[in-house]
C-alpha cells in the first residue's frame, strides 16, 4: 500500500471532517523543493477523499515574518528592511503587493499547476483581522507555564523578561521586545530600539507571536488535523515537541497528525547541495514544473517515502525521471507489476489524480522530444516529424496536448541552460569541415549503398549503422563518432536509430555520400 493511503486510512479512523496544514515564510524565491510539503499534503487530502472523507487542505503563507536578515541575492537598499515583516516590505521587481507577495505568487501558481487544491491564508491578514487575538492572550496568561515547557523542552534557559509576543512598533515599523509587565488585555506596552515608547494592539496585528507559539496557535485556529513538515521541526525538542505541549496547556488544542519528511537537495553533474531559500534558489516550483510536466514532477515526489530525501538531478535528470514516469504508467495498463513495482505504479496513479484514461496514453519519451525541439524551427516541425515516424498513430487529443505540454518543457530545459551540455547539438547545414581517414570514408561509402534501399527507421537504421560499423577496420563505435561529426560536429550526440530516422532519408544519405568523397 502506497503511503500516502496508510496516512489518510490511519487520519480516517481518528477523525471524521480532517484540516490538512502546510505552508511557507517567503523570505526569497521557493525551490523546488518546498513542492515536497505541497505534494505531500495533497497526496494525502486526495486519498482522504477517495476514503469518502469531507476533507481541506489549506495554504499559509507567513507573510508576517520579517525579514530576518540581508540576504545576497537582495539589493542594498534593503538592507533597511530588516525585521521589517515581510507583507510590508516593497515588492523587488514593483509588480506584486509585497516582497511577501513576490515570492510566493509564482509558487502558488506552480501548486495550481500541479494540482494542489488548497485555500491559501496569509498570516499578516489573519493577524490583522485579530484571529490570533485570544491565543496571544492566552500566551500572556499563562506565560509562567509557557516558559516552563519551552525550558522542559528544548534544555534552553528563559530569560525572566521573555515575552510571548513581539510587537510591531509604529514609528519605524520593525519588531521589537516589549516591556513585559506592562500587558492588559489588548494592549502590549513595549520600547522600541529607534527610541519609540508605545501600545501594541493584539487585536490588530500590532505584532506577532515567536514561533514556537505561533505554530501551535495555528493548529488550535484553524483546528488541523495532519501537518507536513521539515524534519528538523521533527528533531527532539524541535518546534513539533514543543508544540505539541503548547497547543493542549497553553491553548486549549490538539496537535496534529505529524507527517516528517527529508530534505530534496540538487544534484548537479555528480555534485549535491542542500537547498535553502533564503541563499537564492537554483531551480524554483515553476521552474521545476517548466521543465517536466507536472504529473512527473509529482510523480518525483510521491514514488518515495517522505522520510527518505530525494536528489534532484536538473543537469541530467529529467529524461530519467520521465522514463520512469511512462514504465510505470505502462505497468499500470499491462498488469504484471512486481511488488516492488506496486508503490511506484500507485504513485503514477496519484500523481494523475486517480483520473486515469481508459486505455494508456501514446508516449513519446521526454530524450527524443529534447532531440526534437532541437532539430526543428517550431513545435510544428516537431509534431511533423512524429507524425511521419509514426509516433503519434492513435493519438487521442488529450495524449497530443499532453506530448506537446512534454515537448514544451523539454525545450525549457534546454533553452534556460539546465541541462548538461551533452544534451545539446545542431545539425550541420552544410557538410562541416572534417578530416576522415580514408577507413571512416570507405566506411560511408558501404553505409551509404545500404542505406539507399533500407526501410527508414529507427531499428533498421541502428542495426544497419552497427553491421556496417562492425565490416569496417574503424569498428561500431568509430562508426557512430564519424556519423555525429559529419552531421553535428560532436563525437556523441543523441540515440542515432531515433535520430536520424526523425530526418529527412535524402539529406541524411547525401551527407553521407558527400562525406565518403
């Protein structure tokens, strides 16, 4: 059983209406990986659904953090900005309400194009509509008992002045710590470090509740039941310890159903590193969904435990990925499937939203369309040559936007430089100026005299390429490099059988003859 069904079998027999939590502090722009908690939380809000279950996820984006430091990627003239919350905070490109805004709209629009179906809340408005008026209330109340189990919990010492709640101050606009005893209910007396004495208003947003409280704040308002999160929340004494104690003795709640996963990290050309938001990101959601269609990219995500960490490959793993995404969907439609196949194959099936067609889909893999978009002017020629080589016989509408949809994202891969050099070519237009030996010309000549009366494609073309490689001094390898130079002006290049059946027979074999001359 796949193990988002295990989570949502388990959620179902302890609650009858679930509330499904995630969500992010746009700090700077979302990686790809953020995508995990989204595609976690869906996968579960879906197998919740397919249990019969009235079911929600919802979507908060902590837009009332501040901005906790400068980061590189900013420009100096925000460096005034800091501790200043991020929905208050100018947009970076002056297209978008806030900074808070501007980097969690583009990921937001990646969740909708992967199928999230979630209700996005912004913290800042909840603050400000006074939503979280009574926990911070609470937490003034019961601040002794708060300091005890923060203490009890994570080992650290508590200052005798800490305070439950950091006030927004009305001159300068950036956080800072009040005067503790001076809290009646609504107001927070505090002292600024720009020099301003004022009252913070809870019931308007005049401030915030640290983490620690805020989390488990959230859980008590909007009464969640199960919660996606990074593991280091998950770590002993991490924020879910904490708050799982704060939420019952504090605010009168119940925690959530947890859900812990690991980290994604890039990979790039063998090389992994973590990825954090906050340092700028190498490839964002969008990006991410640019470049696979977006059942693969949630595929990527659903074919493995989210307590096992995943490496994206975005140099050189997307074909990959995506010919693991059509075997499994060929698995589903034949039958057959191991069980070690099962979990990947029902995952195929989340990730398509349990909507299956009928009858599987024509593939077209994702490595032939980067060849594709590379050799024709448009997506027009691209769908010219698949239609002449026979790829797209019995093509239903729905498989032609979807192969045209893995066709555009091949050619964004390519054209926004994330994939390895390798993948790259042009055919030569004019034979390219080569020396041969007279072997590799020989060569040409007997593969050009097979070649005039062949059937023209892929597996006659590979098996003929191989036989005349193999009755040649320059051997099946020579005989591949001679072709790519004279036609690339590479030693390697893509799958030649695919290759060069996806041209034209004459201009293939003129080059040829013309190079043996």
């Amino acid at each position: 059983m796949h193990w988002a069904d295990v989570i949502a079998k388990d959620i179902a027999s302890k609650c009858d209406k679930p509330l499904i939590a995630t969500g992010i502090s746009p700090s700077g722009e979302i990686h790809v990986g953020s995508l995990r908690e989204a595609v976690t939380g869906e996968s579960v809000r879906s197998a919740l659904e397919n249990l019969g279950k009235e079911v929600r996820l919802i979507y908060l984006v902590d837009s009332f953090d501040p901005l906790r430091k400068m980061y590189e990627f900013l420009p100096e003239e925000y460096e005034k900005y800091v501790n200043v919350p991020l929905c208050d905070i100018p947009c970076v490109c002056g297209k978008h309400k806030s900074y808070a805004h501007h980097y969690v709209e583009p990921f937001i629009e990646a969740m909708k194009q992967i199928g999230v179906k979630c209700e996005v809340h912004y913290v800042h408005e909840l603050y400000r509509q006074g939503k979280f008026a009574d926990a911070t209330d609470k937490a003034f109340k019961r601040r002794e008992k708060a300091m005890e189990i923060l203490h009890k919990v994570t080992g650290r010492e508590m200052k005798p002045d800490w305070a439950p709640f950091t006030p927004l101050c009305e001159k300068c606009g950036k956080f800072t710590d009040p005067i503790i005893d001076s809290y009646s209910y609504p107001y927070v007396e505090y002292q600024c470090k720009c020099g301003h004495h004022g009252k913070a208003d809870i019931t308007k947003g005049e401030g915030k509740l640290p983490w620690r409280l805020e989390w488990p704040a959230k859980w008590k308002l909007f009464g969640t039941s199960v919660e996606p999160f990074g593991k280091d929340h998950a770590a002993a004494g991490g924020s879910y310890d904490s708050g799982e104690v704060l939420v019952k003795e504090i605010f009168d709640g119940e925690p959530p159903y947890p859900i812990p996963y690991e980290f994604v990290q890039f990979k790039s050309k063998g090389q992994v590193q973590q990825m954090h938001k906050s340092k700028g990101s190498v490839v964002t959601g969008l990006e991410a969904i640019n470049m696979n269609p977006p059942e693969v990219v949630k595929y990527l995500f659903l074919r493995v435990n989210p307590q096992k960490s995943i490496d994206y490959d975005y140099t050189d793993g997307m074909p990959i990925i995506c010919d693991e995404f059509d075997r499994m969907e060929r698995l589903n439609y034949a039958g057959g499937y191991t069980e070690a196949e099962e979990n990947s194959v029902r995952a195929y099936q989340i990730s398509k939203n349990n909507k299956l067609p009928a009858k599987q889909p024509v593939q077209v893999p994702y490595g032939h369309l980067v060849n594709l978009v590379q050799m024709s002017e448009d997506m027009d020629g691209v769908f010219d040559i698949l239609r002449r080589t026979g790829y797209l016989e019995g093509a239903t509408e729905e498989d032609l936007a979807a192969i045209r949809k893995r066709a555009e994202t091949a050619k964004y891969w390519l054209d926004k430089g994330f994939a390895d050099s390798k993948y790259r070519f042009s055919v030569a237009k004019e034979m390219p100026s080569v020396d041969l030996t007279d072997d590799e010309k020989a060569f040409l000549k007997d593969l050009a005299s097979r070649m005039d009366a062949m059937a023209w494609d892929a597996e006659a073309i590979g098996q003929t390429i191989s036989e005349a490689g193999k009755a040649s001094p320059i051997g099946t390898k020579g005989a591949f490099k001679t072709l790519y130079r004279i036609l690339i002006s590479q030693e390697r290049g893509p799958r030649l059988g695919n290759f060069l059946a996806s041209m034209d027979k004459s201009f293939v074999v003129g080059r040829i003859k013309e190079a043996a001359q």
